[in-house]
C-alpha cells in the first residue's frame, strides 16, 4: 500500500504481478527451407527480479508463408539458443508450438502463440522463435515486409 493509505509505500512483489515487459521486433523477410529448426532472428532478452519468476512469452509472426502442397511449416520457442520450451520437445516433428499447415499450393496466414517458462534464473535470459518445413518446399515470416514480435513478461511468483 501507499504510505498515505497507511501501508510502507515500498513496491510489492506479490504472486501473479507483472513485474516487467520486454519486447522484440523482427523487421523484414525470414525464410527457410530447412527440415532442422534454425533461427528466425526474432527474440528479446529479459532479466528476473527473482528466480522464484515465471516468463510469459507471447510471440506473433505476420505474413506466415508456406509454398509447399501437404507441407506444415513448425516454430519453436528456444531459451538461449538450447533449450526447446515447445510441449513434448523430444518428440522429433511434434516438438513444436505452432504450426502453418499448406493443404493447397501455398498459404500465407499469422501465427500467434503463448507459453510460460520457469527458468530458475536471474541471469540474463534469451527468448528466440526457430522454424522449420516438415519435409520440402520453403517457408517464411514477414512476408511484403512486415513486422513479427515477441515479448516477455515476467511475473512475480
């Protein structure tokens, strides 16, 4: 509370609180035809208050395109460049958080996801998205120039 409501007026890090808001930016075309996820250039680094913390990190790629029939282009959120956040990260093709599938000759679409990393750390911390195709063809973000971002917010635990 305030010192005037009759509280100590020092700032509180109580559960759930959002403590910090970190954005990153990725101006113009990445695209890759790889099979192996590689790097997308888009990410931000954050540091915690605590290592009681938790990180959200809420990314969005505009203009996601995949020009390949039956080919599913796949994104991962990695932790400084070796750790794979995504669900099930050991599971070959499914280690992944999102998807951009092409059932046609190509598709370009936005793809928006959310995860929560409890990283046990208040040393300086990277969040990137990798991508990769699922078998041939290319894939891409940003395309016609547009812009994808990431951001992380930390919140007190």
């Amino acid at each position: 509370l305030p010192a005037a409501n009759g509280g100590t007026g020092v700032t509180s890090y109580a559960p759930g609180k959002i403590l910090q808001v970190v954005t990153g930016y990725l101006d113009g075309l990445a695209s890759t035809t790889s099979t192996t996820f590689a790097d997308t250039g888009l990410d931000a680094d954050i540091t915690l208050a605590s290592t009681s913390s938790k990180v959200i990190i809420q990314a969005t790629l505009v203009s996601a395109y995949n020009n390949a029939l039956n080919n599913q282009g796949m994104f991962r959120i990695m932790r400084d460049d070796t750790t794979n956040l995504t669900p099930y990260p050991d599971s070959g093709e499914q280690g992944h958080i999102g998807i951009i599938y092409c059932p046609g000759e190509k598709i370009n679409s936005t793809i928006n996801f959310m995860f929560e990393d409890s990283p046990s750390s208040t040393s300086s911390l990277n969040y990137s998205i990798y991508f990769a195709c699922q078998t041939s063809g290319s894939m891409s973000i940003n395309q016609n120039g547009q812009r994808s971002y990431i951001h992380l917010m930390e919140i007190g635990a």
